[in-house]
C-alpha cells in the first residue's frame, strides 16, 4: 500500500468486490491502477447475511477512503440476463437469487457484476501477463477450475453466461484409470473441474494411492522423488494439456493466464506450451502459457475494472 492520497492525488476510486466461497475480498484501486487499501470478511453462511457482508465491506472502505466509488463484484456462478436471477454457484445460496438486484438496493446505487473467472481474466488482458494480447484466456485451478475469455479488451460472456465455463466440459479423450468418469456436484460427470482443479489433482492421487494428502503435501512429495505423487504431477499437467488445447481448437487464444493454487505450481508449466500444441488441429498453435502477474488480487481487480469497460462499450456505441 503506498502513503496516504488525497483525493486530488488518487483520480477516481474504484472498488472490487470479490466474492469467494471462504471470504469475502474487497479492493479500491486509484486511477493508475495501485491497491489503496483492501478489506476482508468471512463469507458468511445465508444470502441475506452475505448482502450485509457487501455493503459492511463497500462502507468501510468508503470510510477509510474519505469518498465514495464504483462497485463492481466478480461472483461465483453468472446473471442470467432473461431473469436477472444467479446460476451454477458454487455459494450454492446465491443461485436462483436476484442478486444484482439486491445488491443495488442494499448499497443504494447501481453495480456492476461478473463472474469470478471473467474478472480474473479480464485483470490480466489489461495490465497484467497478458497485457497488450488481443485473445486471452485465463483459467482459475483453484479450489474449483473457472474459465473467461477476454477478446479485444472486452471479457465475452455469451447470452447466456456460458463463455469460458471450461470446468464443466468433460475431460477430453480419458484413458486407463479416469475410466469411469466421477460425478460433478452440477450432475454431470467427468467434468474437468474434477481433474484440473487442487481438489481434483488431490482427488486423483487418493484414488490411485489410497494416501489422504493435501494438493501442498502431493506437490512437495513429488519434489522430493515420490514416484506416486510424481505420477499423479504428471497426470495432473497431461489432463490440463488436453483442456487447453480443446480451447485451443476452439478460440485459438494468444495466451493463457493461470490462477489459483495449482497455477502456483512451478513443475506444471514444464513442456506445458508443447503438450497444447501437439494436441491443437495440425500443431498450428503457438501462444504461451504463464502464471497471472496479480496473483491472489486479479479477482478484486477485475472487478473494480467493470466500470470502466462498461463506460468505453457506452462510448463506443455512441460514436457508432
């Protein structure tokens, strides 16, 4: 955090709100882009008392800050435009809610809201490892596995709040020992929030080894010569190979950006780049595939940034 600004010094003030299955993560950023000052809470265990978290956080920042802001919020799950209501949480409270709505009345003035995923990638295509690329894909392998697919600076949902839901796909072409495929909490199976996520990377490796071990405790093992973690390591970074050259296929990014634990990971990025090529259509793709710059702070970013997207699509539709 830098010295204390005045208002005159600090340009306009955003906050980010980002809203986790643990806590409840709120950021104002200056103009230049720099964290003022951060705020967090539990995120507590009912809808209406998870509101209150919100405007509690949003208030004190305004507190410290001296002014009011913006409030953009990256949530789990997505706005279905057509109801105004949430879908596919995993806060799993929050589904079927009109949660902008809400969150409008309680802080009394208008939000922006996106999914968690899209404001991490969105973090990233404007100043953070993807910065200046035209296509960026970035992948949160976190507790869960959430993606968001950021084209020309602007994040593409989809009518439907689809676009980039990579943890829900299946597994591409599974083999041997993922046969048969798990079930997903979303009631499919096989999704590959099952596989390339900490859980599912720790998962994996209890299946095939009967040893309960965090994805930490599997990570360091590995590091230090045990075969079965090493194996599950290996299996770990093949089956996210196959993800990412699905996407690849599909949207041809100029980078992907990782979040999250696993991303964290040094050992994964090894021939990662080579393993997506080999599986994209005739080896023609040649992107990269990098850590975040922001790490743990892209969410909250992301979010304070859906303000200012929204204000140049304004503009641009206008000069239309």
């Amino acid at each position: 955090m830098r010295g204390k600004l005045t208002v005159e010094d600090r340009g306009p003030v955003r906050i980010g709100i980002d809203f986790g299955g643990t806590k409840i993560e709120g950021a104002a950023l200056d103009a230049a882009g720099n964290i003022l000052l951060r705020k967090r809470l539990p995120t507590p265990a009912a809808y209406d008392a998870a509101l209150t978290a919100v405007r509690d956080v949003v208030m004190d920042i305004e507190a410290q800050l001296g002014s009011g802001a913006t409030v953009g919020i990256g949530t789990p799950g997505s706005l279905v435009a057509a109801t105004g209501r949430m879908r596919n949480a995993n806060v799993t409270y929050l589904n079927e809610q009109p949660f902008l709505h809400d969150l409008h009345e309680a802080l009394g003035r208008d939000v922006r809201l996106a999914n968690d995923a899209n404001c991490f990638a969105l973090s990233e295509a404007i100043d953070g490892a993807a910065a200046g690329s035209e296509s960026v894909f970035g992948l949160i392998i976190g507790t869960g596995c959430g993606g968001g697919l950021v084209l020309g600076g602007k994040v593409l949902n989809g009518p439907h709040g689809l676009a980039g839901e990579l943890g829900h796909v299946p597994l591409p072409d599974p083999q041997g020992e993922e046969l048969p495929l798990p079930p997903c909490w979303c009631g499919q199976r096989g999704c590959l929030e099952s596989w390339i996520s900490g859980t599912g990377f720790q998962r994996s490796h209890t299946v095939a080894t009967g040893r309960d071990m965090t994805a930490p405790e599997i990570v360091a093992a590995a590091g230090q010569g045990d075969g079965p973690a090493r194996a599950a390591l290996d299996g770990f970074r093949d089956r996210l190979a196959r993800a990412l050259a699905l996407v690849a296929n599909m949207v041809d990014p100029d980078v992907f950006v990782l979040g999250g634990g696993m991303s964290n990971v040094e050992a994964i990025y090894d021939g990662l780049a080579e393993a997506i090529r080999a599986r994209s259509f005739s080896g023609a793709w040649a992107g990269s595939v990098v850590p975040a710059r922001w790490g743990d702070s892209s969410g909250v970013r992301g979010a304070a940034f859906l303000w200012e997207i929204e204000e140049a699509r304004a503009q641009a539709r206008s000069l239309a």
